[in-house]
C-alpha cells in the first residue's frame, strides 16, 4: 500500500508541474520565398530604316575608295585647305580640288569622259555651268541622298532638276555693287537708273562669253518683263567694260576706283573680298534682282561614286551649309543654319527672283549663243 501511495503521489506531482509549465510557441512557418524575377534584357539601340542602312553601306564603301576628286570653282586656297580637313576628319576620305572656270571643267570633263580615263568625282561651280554640264552628258544623278529626304529646311529646293542631277549649295543674289564710300543719295535705285549719263564710262561687267553671271543677273529680269532689249540695247550704250578675268577681277576694280558701278556679281564672289578689306557694298534695285547661286553635281564614271554622294550629301547637310556659308561668306539653301555672309554683304531684296527651269534653260542657251554680244561690246 504504501508503495502504491508514493506512485500517486508521484503522478499527481508530476502532473501538477506539466500545468504550471509555460506553454511552448507555435513554430512559424516560413513564408515562401517570392519568385525571382528575370533579368532585363538589355536595352536595344535604335532601330535602323532600310534607308539608314543603306547609307552606312555608302559611307562604309566611300572611306575603302579612300579618295573624292573635285574640279571646283569656289573651293579655292584657305576655302579648300579647311574644306578638306573637316571632310577627312569626319569620314577618314581625302579630298583633292582641282581648281578652274566651269566652262574649263565641262570641256575637261569631255575629253576625259571620252577617252574614258575620268578624274573628277563632284564638279562645283555656278549652278548655269552645272545646268550646261547636265546637258551635254558629263554628270549624273547621285540617287537617293539623306539630306534632301529632310522637310521643311529649305529656303530654296536644292535640286534644281527633275532628275536630281543639278544641285544648289549656295544662294546668292546678283547684284550691283558701289564703292563703300557712295553716298546713298548717289547711288542708283533702280536698273534703269545705270541710263544715267553719268554712268557713261564707268560700269564693269565680266565678259559674257567667259562668266555667266551676266545672263544669271538678266534673263530672270527678261523673263520678268522687268527690262526688255531695248533697256539692254541702251545699257551697252553707256560703254560698259567688259572684264575677261574672274568676276573677283570685275569687283576689284570697282574697290580700287577705277570703275563706279559693277553689275552682276555674287556675294560668293565679292564677299570674300569684302573680308579682306575691299570697300564695297551691294545695292538693292527695285525691279527686283535675280538670285543665281553656286551648284554641284555628281560625275558620269566617277571612279568614286560612293565618295562622291558622301560629298554630295555633307555639302547639303545643316553641318556643311553652315561649313560652306562661313568660309565662302555667302548665304546657304537651308533655313536651320546661319547666314554667314560678311556683314557688309548681306543683303535681302525687297523683292528676289529664284531661278526658274526656264531661267535656267534660257541661260544655257543664251550663254552658249553669247546672246548678249550683240548688246555690250567688247574692247570697250
């Protein structure tokens, strides 16, 4: 019994200890892991048209031929020497000028094109020179070119043609131009007013048989009804020397003062001289004045074809207008870029005449015709 007695009491003891016993805490269930999220693939560059494509392939072929050759008018001493670097450093091809009048360069281009051992890539020179290169065959069109694909830039089209053969860099109004020092009350205001007898004897002009910027400062006007024959009939009358160097020649010689009044130059030819310090300023006439400009086009054979589209497209660029128009002080085609034209240069006409198809076909014709002889006599 009394073994039996302790058992109880052990029992009882031992269950009264399990009560007061704290109750153990539940076991957390761990959350479950979140899923991983996968990893960002990484960022795409822009996607290419077909038509950007196909570019690279053209700059990628232009900097393996290495080389693009100009025959240029413009692109002459500093003005080439800089036009050169920059195209070299931008895509790693030289480019070799080749300096000479337009008339020089078509006759060249002829000769080489016919005996079939071509060099030129890009002719430059006035857009009428570039519109008789055209015409007889020796350029072509570049196809399809990414500056002429962007809107609403332009101030002129630059494609001067249907075929997009000829185009325009440079915009330029064909003016007359006095010495810095004539007084504005002197000066004339009108084509007409070169009738004055007291311009007898003292206006210059380049000779129409070697330089078109006669025929691009008329025809328009012509064309306009703006003078007629007659007028030019009268013009020749008032002895009119007829300059048989460059038209820089022509401007000279009203900075030195030899001649009062000189007709028919372009900015691009007398803003550079008017940055080195020839005294001239350009005069505004109320007929209107014609805009002629300075043009390039694409050789026929060329034996750079994709160095010279390269040319071409930087030429027509926002980079190059804005290149070209600081170094040849004349206005650009496109609006997005600044006028660099030498302060005492710039003008803007109460009212422009733009070449015109037609404008252009008349000065071709009427310039191999050497039409205005029979108006301005030469030895004079």
């Amino acid at each position: 019994m009394k073994a039996f007695s302790v058992s109880v009491t052990l029992v009882v003891l031992l269950a009264f200890l399990a009560a007061c016993a704290p109750t153990p805490a539940p076991v957390a269930t761990p959350a479950p892991a979140p899923a991983a999220k996968p990893l960002a693939a990484p960022a795409a560059g822009p996607v290419q048209t077909a038509e950007e494509v196909a570019w690279q392939k053209v700059i990628s072929a232009a900097r393996k031929e290495g080389k693009v050759t100009l025959y240029a008018w413009a692109f002459t001493g500093d003005i080439g020497t800089e036009i050169s670097r920059i195209f070299k450093e931008k895509y790693g091809v030289t480019v070799e000028i080749i300096t000479g009048r337009g008339n020089e360069q078509i006759e060249r281009l002829k000769t080489e094109q016919r005996i079939g051992n071509v060099v030129a890539d890009v002719m430059e020179s006035s857009i009428l020179n570039v519109v008789n290169a055209k015409d007889i065959g020796v350029v072509v069109s570049p196809g399809d070119l990414p500056s002429l694909r962007e809107k609403n830039v332009w101030l002129m089209p630059p494609g001067l043609d249907a075929e997009s053969t000829v185009f325009a860099y440079q915009a330029a109004p064909m003016v007359v131009w006095a010495h810095k020092n004539m007084k504005p009350e002197d000066a004339p205001q009108s084509w007409k007013d070169l009738l004055n007898p007291r311009w007898k004897g003292k206006l210059v002009m380049a000779d129409p048989t070697v330089s078109s910027g006669p025929y691009l400062a008329f025809i328009p006007l012509l064309n306009a009804r703006a003078i007629d024959e007659d007028y030019l009939r009268s013009l020749g009358n008032q002895d009119v020397f007829l300059e048989v160097g460059s038209t820089r020649d022509v401007a000279k010689k009203v900075g030195s003062g030899e001649y009062l009044l000189a007709m028919a130059i372009s900015s691009s030819s007398a803003g550079p001289l008017v940055k080195e310090g020839l005294p001239l300023k350009p005069l505004d006439m109320i007929e209107g004045v014609g805009v002629s400009g300075l043009g390039v086009a694409m050789v026929k054979q060329s034996s750079h074809p994709n160095a010279a589209r390269l040319f071409l497209n930087w030429s027509l660029s926002a980079e190059g207008q804005a290149k070209l128009s600081e170094l040849i002080s004349s206005p650009g085609v496109r609006s997005d870029v600044p006028d660099f034209s030498v302060p005492g240069v710039r003008i803007k006409p109460k009212k422009l005449m733009p070449l015109t198809v037609k404008d252009m076909a008349d000065q071709s014709r009427l310039f191999q015709a050497k039409y205005l002889l029979q108006f301005f006599k030469r030895g004079k």
